[in-house]
C-alpha cells in the first residue's frame, strides 16, 4: 500500500503534524510505503497513492489563498525584524494545497483524508 501525506506549512507546525500523521501510518501499517512531502514538491503523481492524505493550516476559516501567504509572510518580516537574514526562513510564496488539489483529476473513488491547523 502507498501512502502520501501532502502538506502547506508556512510555520513549521502543520509540517510537525504531518510528520506525525506520517509515523503513525508507518506504526499501524507496517508493510506500507509511507512518504511526507511539502506541497511545494507534490506533482500529480503524489495524489495516485492508495491513500491521500492531506493538510494545511486555516487562514479566515478556509484553506490558504496567496494572499493570505503573503500577509502571513508580511507578518513573519515584521515579528523577525525582516531583513535577508531571515527571509530564507519566512513562509514559502509557492501554491498551497488549494491550488495543488484543483488541478488533480477526479479520484476514482480511492481512500483520502484532511487534516488542518489553526489558531482558536
């Protein structure tokens, strides 16, 4: 059985939490081909596992947009002082895992699941 766990991850806590998710299914599953990767790098192929699972945090009570990425990289520039020293560290500007499902074909009726993060 393949098992991909596809993430956006613009702080570093969704991705903490996929790689959790990702354990747990290596420990239920044994035999299963596990694999944990940022969407960033999730072509199409990564959705024709046997098992999707995928996940992001919320921003305004729904999936990232760009611009919510940019503000949330605004708001890293302004909470790190900015600066080159620490935009190789500020959240990526690529596309999220809304852009990355709407250009998936239909499934076919294979296993998914979803997961998020956000703040109460």
């Amino acid at each position: 059985m393949r098992v991909t766990v596809v993430y956006e991850s613009l702080f570093g806590n969704t991705r903490t939490l996929a790689e959790a998710i990702a354990e747990g299914l290596r420990t239920a599953a044994p035999g299963a081909d596990v694999s944990c990767i940022p969407v960033t790098e999730a072509g199409p192929a990564a959705a024709e596992a046997d098992l999707l699972v995928a996940g992001g945090p919320t921003h305004f009570l729904g999936m990232t947009s760009q611009r919510s990425r940019r503000m949330a990289r605004q708001y890293w520039g302004q909470a790190t002082g900015g600066g080159a020293h620490h935009a190789a560290n500020a959240p990526p500007l690529g596309p999220g895992v809304r852009e990355w499902l709407a250009t998936l074909p239909a499934g076919g009726g294979r296993p998914a699941a979803a997961f998020d993060t956000r703040l109460d």
